[in-house]
C-alpha cells in the first residue's frame, strides 16, 4: 500500500531563504565574462593550429566552452539570472548561438513543457522508455537505434536526433509561440551563416578549397558535436 504523501516541492521552497533569490547584475556580468572567454580562447587555439594533438586539447576545451555558455543561456532562459525578461532572454539567445539552439523552441519545449510536465508521457517527450509492444513492433535498425541512443555512449545521439533536431529545429508550434520561435531559428540561421561563410572564407584564404570545409568543421562543428555528447550524456 502506497502511504500518502506528506510533503510536496513547495514546502522546500519554502525553507529557501529569500536572499537565494537575489540576482546580481555584477555576478552575471562576471560569470558571462568568464564563459566566453573561456570558449573564445579555444577556437581561438583551433584557428591557429593543425596538431593532431593541440586539436584534441583545443576541442575538448572549446567543447565544455560550449557547455558553459549553454548553462548560463539555460539560466537566462529560466529569468534565473537577470531582473529584466528581455535582458534574460537576450542573454539566452547569445548564449545559446555555439550551441545552435532555438532559445524560443528551448523555451517551450524545456522550460514550459519538461518542467511543467516532467516525465508525463505524452508531454514531456525526453528519454520516455518503450514499451513491450512498441518494441516489439520496431524493426531490426528501430531496435538497434533504441538500444544504442538508450546506453550512455549513445545518449548524445539521441539528444541529437531527438532533442536538438525533431523537437527543436522541426518543430513549429502552433498558436501564439510559433511566431516567436520561427523569428528565432531565423535570426539563429542568419547568425550561423556568418558564422560559417566567415570560417569558410578564412579557411579558403589559408588552405584553399580543403581549408573552406575543414576550419568550419573544427571551428563549430566539432565543439558543438562534444557539447551534444556532454549535455547528452548529462541528462542520460
């Protein structure tokens, strides 16, 4: 027999003191500071070697550069960080251009939604386990996916595929957010672009047709895939 439950999160909250609540410009200003700092420093080191070596220090280091800022655009997005909504916002969208996400389709998909109904199925769509049957109705490839998106080396796949791509640059809501999130993914795409035709275009400068491809890819492309395998990982 289940006993009742006493208790709820409220009754934590309330125990919280008031000052934890407090939001400090400077302490934002100090922590946004040293976020990019300590992912510029990194792409900086990448655009200026091609040492398998320095590479592999330069990406691990450039990818937890990613990680950072995306926590701190995390907490912008949550209005954990400053007073105004729109600085938080701003903040958040800044924040979250390495890592190339939506901060509007963030918004609805993890702040409105996960933590509104975490775990719920049906609402909250991360990491739900199959089912018997559904399992059994997947193909052989279905099956073989499933298992390894499920296992901790696969979990940054999975937030991949379904985090990052269908729920997130896919989707559209309808109603009143779909205005914002594709104004969103527009000034994000625009802002990539740049991105990626200003790394382009020193690549071709410097190494011609090869170096167009290669310094994007270790630029942006590869910090972002270790950022997917560390937040993946995190939340598996």
């Amino acid at each position: 027999m289940v006993a009742p439950r006493t208790h709820s999160l409220n009754d934590v909250r309330e125990i919280i003191p008031e000052t934890c609540y407090r939001r400090s410009p400077i302490r934002a200003a100090l922590a946004l500071a040293q976020a990019w700092v300590l992912y510029a420093v990194p792409v900086v080191g990448l655009a200026l070697t091609d040492t398998w070596w320095a590479l592999l220090i330069w990406w691990v280091l450039a990818g937890l550069g990613v990680s950072g800022l995306f926590v701190i655009g995390h907490d912008a997005s949550h209005m954990a960080l400053l007073d105004s909504r729109r600085a938080n916002r701003f903040v958040a969208q800044v924040c979250m251009v390495p890592s190339f996400h939506v901060e509007a389709a963030w918004d609805l998909g993890h702040n409105r939604i996960h933590h509104g109904y975490t775990t719920r199925q049906g609402f909250d769509f991360v990491w739900h386990p199959a089912t018997a049957a559904e399992y059994a109705a997947m193909g052989r490839f279905a099956r073989a996916r499933h298992r390894f998106e499920w296992s901790r080396f696969g979990s940054g796949a999975y937030f991949l595929r379904t985090v990052w791509w269908q729920k997130m640059w896919r989707f559209n809501a309808p109603g009143k957010r779909h205005g914002a999130i594709v104004r969103d993914k527009l000034v994000l795409g625009a802002v990539l672009l740049l991105a990626f035709g200003g790394a382009a275009t020193l690549g071709a400068l410097t190494g011609g047709v090869a170096g167009a491809f290669w310094v994007p890819f270790k630029l942006l492309v590869v910090p972002f895939l270790l950022f997917v395998q560390i937040i993946g990982w995190t939340v598996y």
